[in-house]
DNA sequence: CCGCCTCTACCTATCAGTCGATAGGTTTTG
DNA sequence: CAAAACCTATCGACTGATAGGTAGAGGCGG
C-alpha cells in the first residue's frame, strides 16, 4: 500500500519546507503520520534516501503541473504556485531550503535540488535564446521574495518582490 | 580580551553561512576557535544567544560598509559584496540562510534576521520614491541567485541571474 | 614591594535528551 | 503461507547545557 509511503513523503516535505534538512528528524515525521520512527526507515532506510525521494517528487510534480500551461504563461504561473504555498502555510520551495543548506547536505540531496533548478529554469526561455539567462533571473527573484518574505513574516513581500515578473 | 568573543562568533558565521542553524554545535565552533565548547558557553550562553549575536554584528557591518558608498553604486556594493563571499569560499548570505530556515529558528534569531532585511534595503532607494519596493526586488534577487548558485554548485549562476542589476 | 582578593577565562566531567539507525518479533495483507 | 508493514527495544553518538574547579591578570591596602 503505498498510502502510508506517501503519507510519510507529504510530512518530511511538510517538515522540510518549514525549517530544512537540519529541522526535522524521523521522530517528527512518524509522529505526523501516526506510525513510529522505525516504521519510516523500513520506507526509506535513511535520512539521505527520505530527503532525496522528496526532492525528486517535489520536482516532478511542479514541473509537470507548470508544462500544462503554455510557454508565455509560466513564469505567471510559477509565482503563482509559490505565492499560495507562502500565503497558505507560510512555507517556501523545498529545493529553495534545501539549496540554502546545501553546505551541510548529503551529496545526493543537493543532486536533487540542483536538478530541480535545472530543469525548472529549463521551463521558462525554453526556446526563444536572446536570453538564456531568463530563467535563471526568474527563479532567483522567486526564491529570494520567498526567502524575504519568510524572514520578514510578511507575505506582501513577495508581491511586491515579484510584482515585474507578471 | 575581547579576541576569543571575536573568533567565536567568525567560526559561527562561518559555519551558519555553510550549512545554516541546525548544521553547527557548540563542539564545531569550539574546536575551530581551539577550545572547549564549555567556554563557547561562556560567552554565549545559549545557541539563541550566539547566534543572534552573529546575525546581528553581519547586520552592523555590512550595513556600515554600505553606507560608505554614494547612493546611485549601492545595488552594485551590494552585489559585489556577495559575488566575492561566494566565490571565495561558496558562503551565502548568513541571513539569507536564517530566513530560509526560519521556520525551525528560535524567535530572537528570526527577529535578527527581518532587522538584516529591513535595514538592507533601506540602504537602496532611500528616498527616490518611485518604488519603495526597489530594495526587495534586488535583495530577492541577490538573495535568490546565491542560493541557486549554491545549489547548482556553479558560482557562475550568480553573475548571469544578477547581470541585469546593475 | 608584598600578599590578598576578585574577576574573567577556561577547563574537566557530566547530565538528560535526542538523533539516526538496527535487530528481531508481531501483525496485517494478498 | 509468504511477504510486506509495522512494532518494541535498544544501540552508540551527539546535542545543548550545567556544576564546579583551576589558572592568571589586575587592583588595592599595607
């Protein structure tokens, strides 16, 4: 049944998201799903393994969701999708924290977070080449208000952060 | 002797700078200093203490340093002053790391690091008035291209999402 | 000058708590 | 019945923090 590896997967992404690599332990994730910290580690063997099946999912699931809408409508929709994720629980990009503590990571979690950003920046300025570099400037601009905003503990900072973007 | 209080908290903002709050102990920073972490105590009693005391003296200085230049090559200052911090030993900007781990952060450490932020960018577009909201805007994007600099593991990512600055 | 005192800095030793991880038994499920 | 899921119990390592002792510097009265 793969409910409660989900389960486990939505929590430490929870748990992630909110205070990083270093702010959550097994204990916490367990205790969020219901089971006990040994009932994880039969999921995912490590802390390693757990962070980096999250960071892969995460990435997945957000650049399949912003490929469904058209190419001039995606940095929109990016700031969109982090803008709800910050005002609904106060939360930022999981490869954003994870990039930030990259220092003090196991190598394949930082794999992951790079590959998020690679294949996030490859989203926007896909093809139109004048600027290759679009990407880059979009996604450092989101997770910075992201950042500030949370730092600050006031949503309109990324509003008002990102307003040029639209 | 003020020496050792000095070298305690270098070795601490270079470890957060690193790998963020959760990814130093007393132990690491006494060992860097070459004492004991009992007399990292000492000087700070809690991890609170040190490390709000380290967010706040990075606030002091580079907010002095800043002030030093006119107003028209502050975005530039700032810009180098991250440049050079990343390309000499991959660091990011310490409170950008607190900001991004905020969530996980004890309050006193959070709160020095929303004081980073405000006076940062009030040090651009001080009185111009046009947008009030240029200082988020460079900061989100300064702040943004060292994490994904990071992340990337590729100091060159900070340049290109930052060529348009200025 | 001496002896004394106090203060600061640093130490050793230790605490209780938490961490990631493992071994091995039990329950559930197909 | 076998496999997968989950459990209890425990491990050694590490965490932040505390108690209490030691060494040395500087001030001060005599």
């Amino acid at each position: 049944m793969a409910v409660t590896k989900d389960q486990i997967l939505d929590a430490t992404e929870r748990r992630i998201r909110d205070g990083g690599y270093g702010g959550f332990s097994f204990r916490d994730v367990a205790a969020d799903v219901g089971i006990k910290s040994a009932s994880v580690h039969h999921h995912f063997p490590t802390k390693t393994d757990l962070s980096a099946a999250v960071a892969r999912r995460y990435t997945d699931r957000l650049i399949e969701a912003v490929q469904g809408v058209p190419d001039e409508k995606r940095i929109g929709e990016w700031r969109q999708i982090f803008r709800n994720a910050l005002r609904q629980d106060g939360r930022m990009c999981l490869c954003g924290i994870l990039g930030a503590e990259s220092g003090a990571l196991p190598e394949p979690v930082v794999a992951e977070a790079k590959r998020f950003f690679q294949l996030a920046t490859k989203t926007i300025a896909d093809k139109d080449t004048v600027h290759q570099d679009t990407g880059l400037r979009v996604f450092a601009a989101l997770e910075g208000a992201m950042l500030m905003a949370r730092a600050m503990d006031d949503p309109d900072v990324f509003d008002r952060a990102t307003a040029s973007l639209g």
